[in-house]
C-alpha cells in the first residue's frame, strides 16, 4: 500500500513500529540468556545515540532546509560553512595561531562564516538564483574553492579540533561525552529558537511569506534580496555551528575533505523530511541518527556502511513519496 | 540486388551520418587531431589528449541525459565508475581479456541503466539532482564494504593494456588513436540520436513535460531510454579508461567520487549544455589549458592552479549562464540577422528594432 494522504502515513508508521516492536520482542526471547545483557547494552546504546545523533544532524539540516524552504537555492556548498565553522574554530583555539578564550572563538567562528556566507550569496548565487542548473554548478565550484584554499592555507592534514568540556555521563549503562550532550542540547535549543524565530518575528513572517509565493511577497514590500542574503548567514552560521559541534563531539579533526559527508547527511535528512519543511528536517535526522546506529552497532565492519544505509533509506522514501515525508506533493505544474 | 543495397547505405549514410551543420569545419578538426601524431609530441601532451578523449565521450553522454532531457545528474560517475569497476573484476577474477571485459562491462552498465533510472523517473528537479549524487555514494559504500572482493579503497592496479605487443612510446600513439576513433564514434551516434526523432521527444520532456504527455508520449519509456543510451556511452568510456596508460591501467574508488561528477558537470556546461559537440571542445581546452598551460606555460604551483581554474569557471557561468559555446553561436546568429538586415532593406530594420525592444518572454 502506498501512503498518499497525512492520516495513512501516520497508520502506516504506527503500523511499521508495533510490527518491529512484536519481532524484537520475539527476537529477545529467541537468544540465548547469556547473551542478552550484551544485546541490551547494543539496544540501549543504538537508542541513546539514535537520539544524540538525530538531534545533533538536526543542527546541520537545518540550515540546509532553510535556504532552499525561503529561497529556493540548493545549496551544495553547505557542507563548506560545516568545514570553514570547524577550521577558524581550530585557528582561534590553537597556540599555532591565536589562542582566545574556547566560547569567544565559537562565536567568532560561527559570524565569520555567516559573513562569509552572505559574501558567497552576494557575489555567486544571486545571479543566477532563477537557474537550477546554474545554481548547482556555482555552489558545488564554490564548494571545491573552498576545499582547494584549505589546502593550499592548511595543507592535506588533520587538525584537532578541541572539546569544550571533559568527561562523560553514563546514562543506562551507556556512556556519552559531555561535549555530545552538549551538542545534542545545543542543537535542541538553537532548533526552539529558530522555530519561534520563524514563526513570531518580522523578519520570520518575511521568510515565511517568501517561501509561499515569492511575487507576492514582493509586491508586500519585501526586499527579497536582503532577506536571501541574510537566510543564508543565518544558515551557514547554523552550519557553521554544527561543523564546531560535531566534530568536536565525533571525530575531533579538520581536514579539507570534510564537506562532503556532512553535506550528503543533511541531503539525505532533507530529502527524507521534505526539501524546505523544517518539521520533516527534524523527523528525518532522527530516522537517519537511528539507521547510521543501527548499521554501525548491529552489522559487522558496519561503519563502512553508514552512508549507504543512510541514502538507501532516502532513495526507499522517495520512492512511496517523491517529495519526501513532509514535502508538498506533485502538483500538475511546478 | 547487391548495388541497391550499397547504394541505399551510401545514401543513408550521407543523409544520416555526413549531415553535421560545419561539416567541413569538424571534418577539419578532426583532420587536425588525427594528424597530431605526425609532428612527434612528447608523451605528456598524448596522454593530456587521450584523457580528454575520454571527458569528451563522457561528457556528451551527460549532455544527452542533462542538456537534451533535462534529467539533472551530479552523479554520472555511477555509469563511469560503474564501467570500470566490473571490467576490471571481470579481469581480476575471472582473467578474461580485454576486447572480452570491454563489451561484456558496457553490456552489464546498459542493463542495469533502467534499474538504475528508475529511482529517478518518480523524482525532479533539485530532488533528482540530489538523489542521483547519492546513487555513487552508495556504490563506493558497497565497494568499500564487500573488500574482499573488491580490493576495497586499494583499487585494482596492473590491469592489462591494450596493445600489448607495441613498444612503450608507440602504445601512446595506439591509444590516441583508438581513443580519438572511439569519440568520433559515439559522439557521431549521440548527435545523430539527439537531432532523431527520439532527441525531438527528449527535448520536449526538456521543455515541457506535461504537454509532451498530454500529446501521447510515453516520458517514462523516453526517460529511461535517455538513461540508458547515456549510461551505455558513460560506461564505454569509464570502460576503456581503466585499461589505459593514461589512468595507470587502475581502477580505484576516485573513478566513483563526486569530483569525477563535478568536472563532467564544469565540462560540459563550459561548452554549452545541450549543444553536443560543445562538450567535446570544451573538454580539449579544458584538459590543456588545466594540464600543459598552467602547468608549462605559466608554472603556476600545483596547488593553485586547480583553484584558478574553478573560480574562471564560475566567473564563465556567472557571465553566460548558458555556456560558452552557446553564447557563441548567439552572437553568430545576431550578425547574420544584421547582415540579412543590411540586405533586404530598411523597413524590416524598423521591425527588428522593435521587436527587440519589446521584452518578450523566452521559453
């Protein structure tokens, strides 16, 4: 049965849940009792970090979903303000170059990079905003620019990026790092006041008519250009945001490589969730946060799969529903 | 009998296969390019050349897909990695020769060129273009995690060759020419294709989808043709450039990687999507000024002149977003209009004059 309508989807997804529910029940009575306080700890941890990883990929698809939902801009180079946030974060926190104070340095870092991300609007994409092809040319060239200055300024290394608070937290018997939960919170947090933003403030009800039909937002006396500009500070600073915190969490180096995996993460999360619809981003980053676990904790040598796993899911959802989960559906002319 | 016959293919080919509008410009080109060889050139410039044959086929099989059906792909390494990889595990495996792997790879890649597309006939636009990049991603996933089989990130080097008997610096020369014959081959094929019928019928899924379906075209069929056509001359090329001197007779995961993807991409719209035979200039004077003039001529350190070269192709895009060679053949025709305007007097100077000052709507 394909879904079509809000209401089925909704039974089809409590329908899929109560089936998985009942074989992992019937799968946990199946396995030998010696081994089930091992199958629970993977258990918990898959639903510990499903959860920390879902809310910390919300961060990064955020900014991705909110550019293209205001401006219609598909952003290839959002996975560069993920790269750019994490290296001026690691020149303002390293003693190579100038060491301040860890929390001055990320918000140096995350205004940099929306500077700069207006900078990138102003000159590259704005010309070309009306062109899709255009558009995905440009910003993959500006994503590549940055890529090659990185090297050319840095070199092909690793860069520690350093956490901003030590020790963990053992929650159920799973141990997770203050500078995850950090992010994890932090991401929750930003992701509230994004969402108020939008909804209560000027300047929200100004993107918020934008992205429902641009003309008339125009003849209401909506400085279009301005309002792009700043979507995409706002969004880059997000990333920017999201590349000090999750490499801080995760891997903990920088390297000009490294705009690649977040920026096919948040495709697949936006894909999944509907381009442009910020409810469907936060749902979709916790599916992708739970099927990047579930791969990594249950299939052997998994973590060679996690990308996959994670776009096999978008290409099955896109599938049933070619504008993802909460995407408008397929009007007869677009 | 037998005279009808020859004289019904030489008419068919003279009507189908001699009707390319320069005829005698490309006929010359292409005399030029054949005739390189005859001046002695050092083994870098051949292998410059036989890479950009390569591109050249490569990008015009984007071309058909993107430039004439309009189905954006990022991810067309797919059909290139995909060439590579199963022509080298059919070697690597199973020790068949080259003229063997070659067909049976190219063959496979066309059969699994439908499948591939089907993903993407329910999706559009920007939704497609970020589905289609995932397609290689998944691949290099598989590739990396079945490492037993694959050789993993390693790749698979020492692939053999394909004049084998020739001495070292001849085989450059073979392989220029057999390069240069196969893009002369396909690329003959995909304009012929694109300027058919069924190109008529791609281009109207281009421009509009749902009045090419309300007039009784079955898009899904045409669509999946536009796939398969293009991933079949994509594989050839991915195919024939894992056996080459010029890629280290290896074949890696980079055959995959999106940057393969984003140069096709800066290729052909470098030569103006949609033209054919733009991507295969664009892709000559790409690769030479990329790889000799930055590197001999100006001597700009390797680091940057990659640099240099993305930011002129974003300022190009940025300056005429429809390409080079397109830009070209405007101007072109606006001076013949001048011209024809000169000719046959003043009072249709007036009606030219307004009509250009009236903005009207382009399609």
């Amino acid at each position: 049965m394909i879904p079509r309508t809000r209401k089925t989807l909704a039974l089809t997804a409590i329908a899929a849940i109560v089936v998985i529910a009942a074989v992992a029940i019937w799968w946990y009575n199946t396995i030998p009792t010696a081994e089930r306080g091992l199958t629970l700890l993977k258990t918990k941890s898959i639903i510990i970090f499903g959860i920390v990883s879902g809310g910390t990929f919300a961060l990064l698809a955020l900014g991705f979903t909110l550019i293209y939902g205001v401006a219609g801009v598909v952003n290839m180079a959002h996975g560069s303000f993920f790269m750019l946030g994490a290296y001026i974060f690691y020149v303002f926190t390293s003693p190579k170059y100038l060491e301040v104070n860890i929390f001055l340095a990320f918000f140096i870092a995350i205004i940099l990079t929306g500077v700069i991300g207006a900078t990138v609007y102003r000159l590259t994409i704005h010309p070309v905003i009306e062109e899709l092809t255009s558009l995905l040319v440009i910003t993959v060239g500006v994503a590549l620019v940055f890529e090659r200055l990185m090297i050319i300024e840095f070199g092909p290394f690793h860069y520690p990026i350093p956490g901003f608070v030590g020790g963990y937290e053992t929650i159920l018997g799973v141990k997770v790092t203050y500078t995850r939960l950090l992010a994890f919170s932090v991401s929750l947090v930003l992701f509230a006041a994004l969402w108020m933003f939008i909804s209560k403030s000027k300047m929200g009800r100004a993107m918020r008519a934008a992205a429902q039909d641009l003309e008339a937002a125009k003849l209401m006396g909506v400085n279009t250009g301005r309002l792009f500009m700043l979507t995409m500070a706002l969004s880059s600073i997000l990333a920017a945001t999201a590349g000090i915190l999750i490499t801080a969490s995760t891997s903990g180096i920088a390297m000009p490589f490294m705009w690649l995996r977040p920026l096919v993460l948040s495709f697949a999360i936006v894909i999944l969730g509907g381009l442009g619809s910020i409810k469907g981003t936060f749902i979709g980053s916790f599916i992708i946060g739970f099927v990047d676990n579930i791969v990594v904790f249950l299939i052997p040598e998994g973590s060679y799969l996690g990308g996959a796993a994670a776009m096999a899911i978008m290409v099955a959802v896109l599938l049933v529903r070619p504008k993802g989960l909460f995407g408008k559906r397929i009007e007869l002319e677009e | 009998m037998a005279t009808t016959y020859l004289r019904r293919a030489y008419s068919s080919f003279a009507v189908h296969i001699l009707d390319i509008p320069p005829r005698l410009l490309a006929f010359l080109m292409f005399l030029l390019v054949l005739s390189l060889p005859v001046t002695k050139p050092t083994e870098h410039i051949l292998l410059l050349l036989i890479q950009a044959s390569i591109m050249a086929i490569f990008a015009c099989s984007w071309d058909l897909l993107v430039g004439r059906t309009g189905q954006i792909s990022l991810g067309h390494a797919l059909f290139f990695g995909l060439g590579a990889y199963i022509t080298a595990l059919l070697w690597f495996h199973y020790d068949l020769p080259v003229w063997v792997t070659i067909p049976i790879s190219v063959l496979i890649v066309t059969g699994l060129a439908p499948l591939i597309g089907f993903p993407c006939l329910r999706v559009k636009g920007p939704y497609l273009a970020l589905v289609s990049m995932a397609l290689p991603i998944i691949v290099v996933s598989l590739i990396s995690y079945f490492r037993d089989y694959t050789q993993g990130e390693r790749g698979i080097a020492g692939l053999p060759g394909f004049f084998p008997s020739l001495p070292y610096g001849q085989r450059f020369v073979a392989e220029y020419f057999l390069t240069l014959f196969l893009l002369l081959v396909s690329s003959v094929i995909l304009y012929r294709i694109a300027n058919s019928r069924t190109g008529i019928v791609f281009v109207s899924i281009l421009d509009d989808e749902l009045a090419s379906k309300a007039c009784g075209i079955n898009i899904t069929k045409y669509k999946l043709m536009a796939f398969t056509i293009s991933g079949l001359f994509a594989a050839l090329a991915g195919a024939v450039s894992a056996h080459l001197l010029a890629s280290g007779r290896s074949v890696t995961t980079a055959s995959l990687d999106a940057n393969l993807s984003f140069m096709v991409v800066i290729v052909a719209i470098f030569g103006g999507i949609g033209t054919m035979y733009g991507p295969i200039i664009a892709a000559y004077i790409l690769q030479l000024i990329d790889q000799y003039v930055l590197v001999k001529i100006w001597n700009v350190p390797s680091e940057y002149h990659m640099l240099l070269f993305i930011i002129v192709i974003i300022i190009l895009v940025l300056k005429w977003p429809r390409g080079v060679a397109k830009f070209v053949t405007d101007e072109l025709d606006d001076l013949q209009e001048e011209r024809e305007i000169e000719e046959r007097g003043k009072h249709i100077w007036k009606r030219y004059r307004r009509k250009k000052r009236s903005p009207t709507p382009e399609a």
